[in-house]
C-alpha cells in the first residue's frame, strides 16, 4: 500500500462529513478534516437545529392565548428577541464544543482552516500539501439569492439567525421549506409576514392536498401568502424596503429574507485540479456508492445532487466509512425518506405523494381525515389536523403516510418504520390506538376517500 499521511480526507465539518470522519476513524483509519467555517456545518448553525429553537420560541404566542381556556390568568406577554437569539447562540456554541471533542475523542485530526484539491490524492490545507488514499467532498451549499434590482438589501436564512433588531414587517421570497417555515417563526414572533412564492402553490413535490391545506392554515395564523407573484425590485428608503412585484403589487416592509433554494458549495475547491466532473448548477455527480467520477474521490451531503436533508448526509457518510473501512458495501435507499417541515402546524411525510402514487399504482387507495385537534376544542382555535395514507389496492401495502398538525415530525417518524418495513393497511386496522392522541386517526381511518382502478 502506497504511503499516504491519511486513510480518508474530508473537506467540511458538517452532519455528513463528520459522521463519514468519525466512524472510519473508529474502523481503525487515519482521518483528518478541514473547515473552515463551523464545526457541524448549516444544520447545527444555521439550519435545523436553530431554526428549530426558533419554532418552539414562536409558539409560545398562541400558547400563551390558548392557556386562558384552560383557566390561565397571565399579564400580557412580551417577547425579547435578544434573549431569545442570544441563548440560540449559546447553545449552538455549546454544540461546537460537543462536535469538536466528538472528533477529538475519535481520533481525527480536525484542521479548522479551508482545504482545496491538489489532485486526485493531495489536499492543500494552508501552506501544507497532505496525500491522502481518498477523500471525502461534503462541503455542503450556500443560499442563492436571485437576481433582482435591490437584491442586496434581503437577508438569507444564514442572516435570520442573527439579526440585531426583530423586524415588524418581513417579506419573504420562496415556497420552499425555509419560505415557510420562516413565515411561521417571524408570524408567531410578532412580525406582520407577507410571504410570496412565483407558482400556483407553495411547496411543490409535496402532496397536494397537504399543501392547500397547509395554506389555509398558514393564511389563518396571518401571514399574507401570494402565489403568483415575482419579485420585481426592493428600494431602500430610510428605514423601509419598498418591494414592488412584477403583477404591479408592492408591499412596504423591514426585512426583505429570500428562501429560493441553496446551492451546492463546489466552487473554488480545486475540483478542476483533481479532474472532478461538476453537473450544471455546481452538483458533483456521484453513483450509488458516492464516487465520483475520479477513483478515490468522494461525495456526499447538500454538495451532490440528491436530497438536501442532514440524516441523508449522515446515512450517505456512513456508507462511505462502512465500505472504505469495513470491507462492506453499503448504500443509501433514497426511497420512503421521512421528512418534516417545521412550519405552523408541522407537515410530516414518508412515501410518495398520491399524484406520484396515482402513476405507479393502478389500484390506490387513499384515505383521509381532517379534525379539529382535541387541545383546541376547549381554546376555540380553528386550526385543523389532516392526515392522509395511500394503499396498494394490489397487496394492501401502505405506501405512504402525510400530515399536517401539531407533531407531524414526531408522528411520521415511526410511520416511517412501519412503511419502511413493509406494514399493510390490515397490520395498520390491526394496531390499537393510543387515546385520546391525533396519531391513533391513523389507525381507525376505515373508509377511503377515493380508489382509483373501480368502476
Ligand atoms: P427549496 O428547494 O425547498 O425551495 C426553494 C423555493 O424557492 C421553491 O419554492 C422555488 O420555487 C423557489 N425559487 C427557486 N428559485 C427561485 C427564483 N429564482 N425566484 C423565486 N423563487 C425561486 O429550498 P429552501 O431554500 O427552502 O431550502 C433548501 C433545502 O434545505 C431544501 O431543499 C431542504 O432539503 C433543506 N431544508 C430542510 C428542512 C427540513 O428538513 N425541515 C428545513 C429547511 C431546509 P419552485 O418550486 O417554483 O422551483
């Protein structure tokens, strides 16, 4: 074997790239890993793990109402935004400090600096040229912020973690996940929310009847969602941004923040220099076992062009440990991935949508129920929970399971198992619910809705 100074190369310190270092530094290799920015990467700084903080912070305003029907007499609330962003960061500080030790404790050399390709085997990290028998790309992604007149006046999700003063009024540009989470974090904040996405409706790859409901829902906590609608420019006068759309709409606020997608950081890393193909749109091309194009080099995370989630890129990570190390050969089912958004209420969702299992599957059946949630019978609020699940006609098997309610998150996650291992409606009506829960609808839903493939 050739005389390398590492087994394994990783470039970035996030969920992926950590989890791909630790574990094969635990399979024995030597392992080093260059970031340059934070250690755990934008899930842990500026993605999920903050953005969740925020969600809990923002419910609290809807708490604090609903508390009075349960007999609750409190002053009125007041929120600080400092102290909630202050004790945000501390946290992720402390986060830091537990990444930089788990890599420590495991034995990888983490160099906190930028590290570019020098070829197919070497790293340039400073003024050092390491070789290295392979390496491992998971340098994540970055926001875009499209073109427009005044775009240098928005924010992106990295900013909204850190703003010095909370604005009263936020536009907010995109239909994605961060588009509508934000919405509800600076609605349930305070803020007065207008939120715009460019098509018919928001959150597209997502089933449809989850994502009218949601907006409905979202509309009815107040924040003003436009379809529809383009960006045309943002003006700067004094303290307002003037946003003006390309319908002729406009609308006057403090923060412009643009959610429209994040880029896979893949520039500027010598890719060239090691002959690593990149696709169009700064994708690195992998197969299924994350190489890439070049012998030894290595993918994984937002940086290749699979999902952008953190527990894809821990998976994808530890593929790559497991079959450089551990004589396996490992690969990630991208299928059935349960997924969350942490907008007000939750969507949760594993499996197809039933516009993609309406094309894969003559015989659907699809159940369906929406309800007031038992907490608000007494508060008077009018939201609503829905729930979906889409069977195989065929052979009973429950392909997918959808929500839209408080939890969603927590409640597809041991869906997922269920569908991942293969449950069939009949195991799901066989189950016993637990009462009075919103997650036992899923297993008293006895009459479908609709089935396709009958006369
Ligand atoms: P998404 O890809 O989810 O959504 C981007 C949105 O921006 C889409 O609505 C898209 O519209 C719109 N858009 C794209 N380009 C433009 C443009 N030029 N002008 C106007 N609108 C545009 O990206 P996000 O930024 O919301 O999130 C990035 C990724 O981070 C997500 O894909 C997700 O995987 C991950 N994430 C996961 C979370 C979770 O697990 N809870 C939370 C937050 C992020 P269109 O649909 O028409 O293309």
């Amino acid at each position: 074997m050739a005389d390398y100074d590492y087994d394994l190369f990783v470039i970035g310190a996030g969920s992926g790239g950590v989890r791909a270092a630790r574990v094969a530094a635990g399979f024995g290799a030597r392992v080093g890993i260059a970031e340059e920015r934070y250690l755990g990467g934008t899930c842990v700084n500026v993605g999920c793990v903050p953005k969740k903080l925020f969600v809990y912070g923002s419910h609290f305003a809807e708490d604090f109402d609903d508390a009075r029907a349960y007999g609750w007499q409190a002053g009125a609330p007041d929120f600080h935004w400092p102290t909630l962003r202050d004790n945000k960061t501390r946290e992720i500080e402390r986060l830091n400090g537990i990444y930089r030790s788990l890599l420590d404790d495991a034995g990888v050399e983490v160099i906190t600096e930028r590290a570019i390709l020098a070829g197919p085997r070497q790293v340039r990290v400073g003024k050092r040229t390491a070789t290295t028998e392979n390496i491992l790309i998971a340098t994540g992604s970055w926001p875009v912020v499209p073109p427009f007149p005044g775009n240098e006046h928005a924010i992106t999700s990295n900013e909204a973690f850190y703003l010095d003063e909370f604005p009263e009024r936020v536009l907010i540009i995109g239909g994605g996940y961060i588009a509508v989470e934000f919405a509800g974090i600076f609605a349930g904040l305070g803020a007065s929310v207008t939120l715009t996405y460019r098509g018919e409706l928001f959150l597209r790859g997502f089933d449809e009847g989850i994502r009218r409901f949601v907006t409905d829902e979202i509309r009815s906590k107040g924040v003003d969602v436009r379809f529809e609608t383009r960006i045309e420019s943002v003006e700067r006068r004094g303290g307002d941004l003037r946003c003006r759309f390309r319908d002729g709409s406009s609308c006057v606020v403090d923060l412009v923040m643009v959610a429209t997608g994040r880029a896979p950081a893949s520039s500027g890393l010598g890719l060239e220099a090691a002959g690593v193909a990149v696709a169009e749109g700064g994708a690195i091309p992998v197969d299924r076992w994350h190489r890439t194009n070049i012998a030894h080099i290595y993918a994984i995370g937002d940086v290749i062009d699979r999902l952008q989630l953190t527990p894809v890129a821990i998976a994808e990570g530890m593929c790559i440990a497991h079959n450089l190390f551990n004589g396996e050969s490992r690969v990630v089912d991208y299928e059935r991935v349960p997924t969350a958004i942490f907008c007000q209420p939750n969507i949760g969702t594993v499996g197809p949508t039933e516009e993609e299992a309406r094309r894969h599957h003559p015989n659907l059946v699809v159940y369906e129920s929406s309800f007031k949630p038992m907490k608000h019978t007494l508060t008077g609020r009018g939201e609503r929970t829905m729930m979906k699940l889409l069977v195989d006609g065929e052979d009973d098997r429950v392909l997918a399971a959808h929500m839209c309610g408080p939890e969603a998150g927590e409640i597809i996650q041991g869906l997922g198992v269920a569908i991942t291992a293969g449950a069939t409606k009949g195991d799901f009506d066989a189950t016993i619910g637990i009462h009075p829960t919103a997650a036992e609808e899923f297993v008293t839903m006895r009459e479908p809705v609709r089935r396709l493939g009958s006369p």
